[in-house]
C-alpha cells in the first residue's frame, strides 16, 4: 500500500500542511520530504521540527507545542480568512 501511495504523490493537488518532528522514530520525516517534492500542489506547506518526536503535540514541552499550534492556526487562517 505504501508504494501504491508513493507512486501517486505527484497526482495529489489539493492544498496540505505537512509536519513532522526531525526525532520522530515511528515514520521517518524524508517520507514527508518525499510526499511534498512530489506533490504537484499550488498550495503546500512542510514543517519540520527540529527534535521533536511523532506525536509533535503530545510529549512535547510546552513551547514547542505552542509553536506547533501557532502554526496550524497560522496555516489554516489563512485559507480560511485569505486577505
């Protein structure tokens, strides 16, 4: 199934934010990488957090979650409220 998803990242277009912890050891943050280069979106976003882990929000100390969230308020404010 991961290779099916991987040889169809390039036909996916609608607008993504893509996250990932640089410590996260449950899925490696190039499959990330990998999904943003190859999508043909106008509207893509990857974040990467150094030092986090899987979960970014979870576990995470407290100003790292806040700049996590800061950032998906950000993202989503902006398609929701463009000026």
């Amino acid at each position: 199934m991961v290779d099916l998803i991987g040889t169809k990242f390039h036909e996916f277009k609608a607008p993504f934010l893509t996250m990932h912890g640089t410590a996260d050891v449950v899925a490696d943050p190039e499959g990330s990488k990998n999904f943003y280069m190859k999508s043909t979106s106008d509207d893509k976003t990857l974040k990467l957090y150094d030092g986090s882990y899987h979960s970014l929000i979870q576990g995470e100390p407290d100003e790292s979650r806040s700049v996590i969230l800061a950032d998906i308020k950000a993202w989503l404010d902006e398609r929701v409220h463009p000026n």
